[in-house]
C-alpha cells in the first residue's frame, strides 16, 4: 500500500471556483515528488489540502492507509516550508530552530543536540547567534528548510522555496535541499513554476494545468515521453518546437517542405490521420546543422534563416523563422551561424513528435515507448 493516497482530491471554493479538479496520486514512502505547473495550476491548493491548511471538497486523503481528511496539520505529521522564509525577526537562528520543539516541551538538551546537528547538515553552524536580518537570501532560505527537518517527522511539504533566491543560490538550494531529502528519508512534496528544479530534484513529477493534472511520472518520461502537447512543452529549456500542418497521402506538407511520415509513423497511423491537421514537434536540442563535414542519415532535412543568436557559453541559442514558424534551435557554440543567414539542419527520425491538434494529445509513432 502507498504511503500516501489521493483519490479524486477536489477543491471548489464558496464561490463555486473549483481549484483542483479529481486529483489522483499514490506517492510511497521516502518518495520526492514535484508539483509543476503555471501559476494558478492549483499546485499549491493541493500541497495545502495535504498539509491540512484547505479542506478538501470531496475526495479522500490517506496516510499509511488512514484517512486524514478531518486530521489537522499537527495530527498529520507534517512540516510545511512556505515561499516567504517565515522566520521570526527577534530570534537568533538558534531560537529559530529551536522554538517549534520547545513549543512541543522537549528538554533543553534534546534540544540543543537537534538544533546543533541540524545547523551542522545546513551549514548554520557560525550563525546560531545572529539575527535573520544578518543573513543572506539563501542563508534563511537554509534556517526556514531547518524548522522542518529539526521536528523529525516523516513528511516534508515545500511551497516555491527557492523562489526569492538568486540564480546561483537556487542552484545551490536545490542541491542541497536533495542532499537532505537523501539524508532524512522524508517522504517530500515539493511544488515549484520551474521545470528545471523539477527535472534536477524529483523522482516522480505531477505536472498539472488549469486545476488537472496533464501526466504524472519520472523526468525521463516526462522529457522523452509526453503524453501532450502542454507537457511536451512546458517540460525542457528552451520549449519543444511546434509546427502545425495536414497529413496528406503520408506526407506532411510544411510550406512546400514535404516530409514523409511513413520513416516514423504506421500505416495504421497515417489512415487515421489522413487529411487531418497535426502538429509536428521537435526539441531545440535535438537537431544538427548540415556542413560539408555531416552526412546526414535516417534524419529529417529542414530549412529556416537565423533571426537571433544567444550565445549562452555551453551552447548557442539560435532563434530561426521555419517556413514563416518561430522556432529555437541549440546548436554547439563554435557553429553559431550570423544573423540573417540561411540555415539548414536536420531532426532524427526518433526525435520527431507528432500531435493530434484538435485534442492536443501525442500520436503514438515508431519510436513511442
């Protein structure tokens, strides 16, 4: 039996507003899931109906196979990390710490052991004596990850914790915050906007739009298995690339561009769809530019012109019009082309995607795991 069970989770607000829509996950025990989504996804409405801080609609919530629905936040074993640091401005960090166990009437030196060793794992260790407004960003983002973990209890919800962080703090944050789940064990929900610290931290993804969750899985499955066009491309920095067109006797014809689809898709495949409108998709990352030095094979040959070049160090971003489509190619630094310059590349056949556009879902190809 799962750890933690969410069995068609609903929140609809007095207003008739209904937040999250029939929300269904098992999460076993020491799991780091992640919540991902766009603002408003109903993310953190849920993260909140399992601390307890939001009643849920309808629906039931176990732990360990109890239900939990009517258990308050202190009853469900759970230490909640929020976006804001929450910190009480007039204590020390080692007041900080310490003060959810005295609250609890756990002796002096129980107490002073725990906060000590719980520095100790965040690198707190020198600032035990200073004041929160003494301390970095990331230094109380660290203090405020410490109230939970001191309690010791067996889940740990996260709400945006890094959001207030710098790029090179997040970074950090993120590796640290991982190294800590590893060294607890706790059972961690986790949500986050950003699907980089969703990719680098979890075991397991939800990503949810408009109060529905879209797939749940690992980032493997996610990056190279979506199962629509929202999760094809909210997952992956920069989007996958999508490029609209009709199946047409097997050939997708993109501006006079045909490509065959028979290299990727059944012939079952292209009867269902023939004379429909699809979505051709490809990630930036997937393509090679064609020079006298590449032979191409087993791959798709496209033409576009370079409009911008971004080059960001390890790669270069090159922001391409395809047959009047804006898309994004990332290409090796030292191919970065010129501005205003013709282009041409090519996809893999086991890299292509292809979307129903009606229902927006991933057409099953070839290479479909």
């Amino acid at each position: 039996m799962a750890y933690l069970t969410l069995k068609g989770i609903n929140k609809i607000y007095p207003n008739g507003y209904h937040a999250v829509h029939d929300f269904n996950l098992q999460i076993e025990k020491g799991e780091f899931i992640v919540f991902v989504g766009s603002s408003g996804c109903g993310k953190s409405t849920t993260l909140r109906m399992i601390a307890g801080l939001e009643n849920i609609s309808k629906g039931d919530f176990l732990i360990d196979g109890q239900r939990a629905n009517e258990k308050g936040p202190r009853e469900r074993g759970v230490a909640m990390v929020f976006q804001s640091y929450a910190l009480y401005p007039h204590m020390t960090v080692y007041d900080n710490l310490a003060f959810g166990l005295t609250l609890q009437g756990v002796d002096d030196d129980v107490i002073e052991q725990r906060v000590n060793s719980t520095a100790a794992i965040l690198g707190l260790t020198d600032y035990l004596d200073r004041l929160p407004r003494e301390l970095s960003g990331g230094q109380r983002q660290r203090v405020a990850v410490g109230r939970a973990i001191i309690r010791k209890v067996d889940i740990f919800l996260m709400d945006e914790p890094l959001s207030n962080l710098d790029a090179k703090q997040r970074v950090t944050m993120r590796s640290e915050i991982t190294q800590i789940h590893r060294e607890t064990g706790a059972t961690t929900i986790y949500v986050t906007h950003d699907q980089t610290e969703a990719m680098t931290m979890a075991d397991r993804i939800v990503v949810m739009k408009d109060g529905y969750v879209q797939q749940v899985g690992t980032p493997y499955d996610l990056y190279f298995n979506p199962t629509n066009m929202f999760v094809a491309g909210f997952i992956g920095e920069p989007p996958m690339n999508f490029i609209e067109s009709r199946i047409e006797n097997g050939i997708l014809n993109i501006s006079n561009n045909p490509i065959d689809l028979s290299y990727v898709a059944d012939s079952e495949v292209l009867e269902k769809y023939e004379g429909k409108e699809v979505v051709f998709g490809f990630r930036p990352e997937a393509v090679r530019l064609i020079n006298s030095n590449y032979e191409v094979g087993n791959a798709y040959k496209m033409n576009c012109v370079v409009e911008l070049v971004e080059l960001l160090g390890d790669n270069t971003n090159v922001y391409v019009d395809i047959y009047g489509v804006n898309s994004i190619l990332k290409v090796d630094p030292h191919e970065s082309p010129e501005i205003n310059t013709a282009l041409e590349f090519s996809i893999p056949y086991g890299s292509v995607y292809l979307f129903d556009k009606e229902t927006e879902k991933r057409i099953k190809l070839k290479n479909t795991k």
